[in-house]
C-alpha cells in the first residue's frame, strides 16, 4: 500500500518523468549541472536526484530547479482550476 514514504508507481513514474524532462531542459540550454544546481540553491547531488525523480526530494527543490531553467509558470498550472475537466 503506498504511504507518504513510498508513493504509488504511477506517482513515481510520474517524477522519474518530469525529473527526465528537467534534464533535457537543462541539457537542451547547455548549462552544467553546477550552474543550475547553484541558480537553485542547491547542491549537486540534490540536482541529480531531482533529475532521477527522487520522490523524497522536496517539492520546493524541483520548484527551484524548474525557476532556474525559466519553466517555473508550468508548476502553477498543474491543478489549476482551469485545466481542471471536473
């Protein structure tokens, strides 16, 4: 059963997806990993595993990654009312 500590497989597939989309985009831009890492504030290896779609890197770490590619206004539409067929 998943829990806070293992999310379902969709949900990880889900991440591993966006983390494999993140590291086009920045490969796509031609920046290093140390570049972006420190536009993010964060580290390296935090960068690597949000490329790998880590589910227990913190929401705010790949917020922070997607602000320093310029892709940020994608995070807000995900549940937007909006976009919402319900």
């Amino acid at each position: 059963m998943p829990s806070p500590h293992r999310p379902s497989l969709a949900a990880r597939r889900a991440l591993q997806k966006l983390g494999a989309d993140i590291y086009d985009a920045r490969r796509r831009r031609g920046l290093p990993a140390a570049i972006v890492a420190d536009r993010a504030f964060t580290s390296r290896p935090a960068l690597r595993r949000v490329e790998a779609g880590d589910h227990r890197v913190s929401i705010g770490i790949y917020a922070a990654v997607l602000n320093a590619l310029g892709l940020l206004d994608g995070l807000g539409k995900i549940a937007d009312p909006a976009n919402d067929p319900v």
